[in-house]
C-alpha cells in the first residue's frame, strides 16, 4: 500500500471527522448568532420557491441512500430477502432520480443568487465556495452512480467503499478497500471529506439544528385592537350621527 493511499483514506478521514465536530463546537460557542441560513426569501421567492424544496428533497433522499448502502452491509439486506439485483435496481434508479432533483434545485439556487441583484450581494465568497464545493460533491456522485451502475454494467460499491467507510468507525482503516475502487467512487468519496471539513465555517450548519420546539411550542393568538377614541385616525367627511 503506497504512501498516497495511506494519506487519502486513513488520514484524511480523521482529520475530516475532527475538523466537522470540533469546528461545530466551536461555532455554536462563539457564533451563535451566525448559527443561520442567512435566508434571503424577502429579496426574492418566486424562484426559491422552486430550488429550495427540489434541492432539500432530494439531498433528504440522497443522505437516506447512503446512510443505507454505507451504514448497512450487505448480508443484512440479503438476510432481510433483499436480494443484490433488487437492491441494485432500487438504488440505482433512487438514486439518479434523487440526484438529479438536488442537483436542479441547486442550478435554480445558483442561478437565483448569480441574477437577483440583493441575493447576489447578500452572497458572501464563503457562500460561493460552499456552492461550489456541493456542486462538485453531487456531479461526482451522480456521476459516479451513472458511469458505474447504468453504462458500466454495474458496480457493487458495497463490497469494497462501504466497508471501507465502516472500518475507519472501527478504527482499523483499511485504504486498500478504497484503492479498487473506480476513480469516480474515490474522487467522489474525497470530495465529501472535504466538504464535511469546511461545513461547520458555512451556512450548512442550519442542516444539524431541527426546530423540535415548533412542534410543542403554544399558538400565537393574535387579538384586533378594540375602537377607542383616538385608535383610529379620523375620516374625511362627516360622520353620521347616532
């Protein structure tokens, strides 16, 4: 095992995983206040409107397909009667469906920042890498998804990406799984440690906080203001006598 592959694929993903936890650690004690989306919907909402569900929805679908085909092996979905070509169908046909969404409704965001005079100022160049950093991280992924399952015939990323992804939990790394893997499947997995290193400095940050207090928080009752002399301003005219 060359030096290279040591470095991608044992080192890099704890440096990842230590910059990801202690950089949000780190922000949620000194930049509570910057702990936000930043949303821009009063400088514009036609087109949010469009991106923002279409990108969120489908990077919801995107996370639940890799949490399934990393996290979970491969004979526990055997075991369940998930057979490997079942699973092959379903994941590929999810996943470029799922792909394809987020990546639209990140063009419309882009696009909606790049041609919306206030959003476009509102846009900070952390607020462009960051973009460009998704961008990267789901082409290669969608990329990787087509070139491997639909024109090369198939790829079972769970016998060499996922356990490789497992072993770094274990704490026994094993680079040479990530060495046989194509080289989309690895510029795609190293793309991702890089995004999850600068995500705790982005706006991605809003993704981790989920407003559980909405559910039980009371409702707002909102009361008119009685008429009293004096809490309306006068009419022009005369007023009718009663």
């Amino acid at each position: 095992m060359n030096t290279l592959d040591v470095i991608l694929w044992v080192v890099a993903p704890y440096v990842s995983l230590t910059v990801f936890v202690l950089g949000h650690i780190w922000r949620y004690r000194y930049d509570k206040f910057g702990w936000t989306t930043r949303s821009s919907q009063m400088y514009e909402s036609r087109l949010l409107r469009i991106g923002s569900p279409l990108f969120h929805f489908g990077i919801l679908i995107v996370l639940l397909g890799h949490v399934g085909g990393l996290v979970i092996p491969k004979g526990w979905t055997e075991a369940a009667g998930v057979g490997e070509e079942a699973y092959h169908v379903l994941a590929v046909v999810l996943g470029t469906i799922a792909g394809v969404a987020t990546l639209g409704g990140l063009a419309v965001l882009i696009y909606r920042r790049r041609t919306v005079g206030p959003v476009f100022t509102a846009t900070t160049r952390n607020d462009k890498m960051m973009y460009a950093l998704l961008t990267v991280v789901i082409v290669l992924g969608l990329a990787a998804t087509v070139a491997g399952n639909v024109v090369g015939g198939g790829y079972d990323y769970r016998a060499t990406v996922s356990p490789w992804f497992r072993s770094i939990f274990y704490f026994q790394p094993d680079p040479a799984l990530m060495a046989q893997a194509p080289l989309l499947f690895r510029l795609h997995a190293f793309s991702a440690l890089v995004l999850f290193a600068v995500w705790p400095f982005t706006r991605l940050v809003h993704m981790l906080t989920a407003p559980v207090g909405y559910l039980t928080r009371p409702y707002i009752v909102y009361r008119s203001r009685e008429e009293r002399p004096g809490a309306r301003p006068p009419r022009r005219g005369w007023e009718p006598i009663r």
